[in-house]
C-alpha cells in the first residue's frame, strides 16, 4: 500500500509540469505518439524494434552503456518475467530538428512480478534521443534513471 500511496503523490506531483498537447506542434506530435507507442509496446520485438541499430545509451542502474543487442536480452527477460502497465507518460520536452529529436519524460508504471505476484510501483525519468531514418524514428541513445521510493 505504502508504493500505490508514493505512486499517486508521485502523479500528482507532476502535473503542473504538464504541457498540453495543443503546445505541441506537428512534429513534436508525430514523435511523441511514436514515442509512447514504444513505451508501451506489448512484447520485447515490438520494443526493441524502437532502437536503432547504432544505438548505445545508459539504461537503468547500468554501470556502462548499453547496445541495442544488449537490450534485446534485458527486454527478452523483462517481457517474460513481469507485466508492466504504463500509468503515466509525461513528457516534459521534445526538441526536433530535422531527423533529430530529443524526449525529456517520466513514467509511471506499475510491475506484477510473474514469478511471485509482487506488484511494485515504479518511477523513472529519461532523455531519449531518436533518429529519423526515411519514415521511421527509432532510438539512437538515452539516459535513464529509476526515481527512489524514498
């Protein structure tokens, strides 16, 4: 119960860091619905097929960078082991430039443990950088950080 309290202060917390959609121009859009198509994908290809092949970012808690095929094993184990529900996908800036973006966000999400039932509530703030190659953005690089439950 302690988490579900911390969760909800969390989200409340946050939201006078709201933008509003309407601010957001087309681009800025086109990339955050891409973005939280990925965040939100329901098995580990549709995830990994959000990075790009180059990629190399700082995934959670990770002591050096990670690549693309290093993320594929964390969302093969990841997908099998727990279920994740997305509560909460703020972003709180995007920056495009031609087929560069950048996404400063937090989410919320909330994990059932497959193996034990245990439901944590989870809170992490991230820049990703995205690339678009053609029609399709796809993550070249990020940063993330797990928010403590302290």
């Amino acid at each position: 119960m302690k988490n579900v309290i911390k969760a909800i202060l969390a989200i409340v917390s946050l939201l006078p860091l709201t933008v509003f959609a309407d601010d957001w121009t087309a681009e800025q859009r086109e990339v955050l619905a891409w973005e939280e198509a990925c965040i939100n994908a329901d098995n580990a290809k549709d995830f990994v097929d959000c990075f790009h092949e180059d990629f190399e970012g700082w995934g959670l808690n990770s002591a050096v960078p990670t690549t693309k095929s290093d993320r594929r094993a964390l969302a093969e184990n990841g997908f099998a082991s727990f279920d994740a529900d997305v509560l909460l996908f703020k972003p709180l800036s995007v920056i495009v430039k031609g087929n560069i973006a950048v996404i400063n966000y937090i989410t919320v999400a909330k994990v059932k443990n497959n193996d034990t039932d245990e439901i944590t509530y989870e809170t992490e703030r991230w820049t990703d950088v995205a690339i678009k190659d053609g029609r399709q953005w796809t993550w070249i690089a990020d940063h993330g950080e797990a928010l403590s439950d302290d």
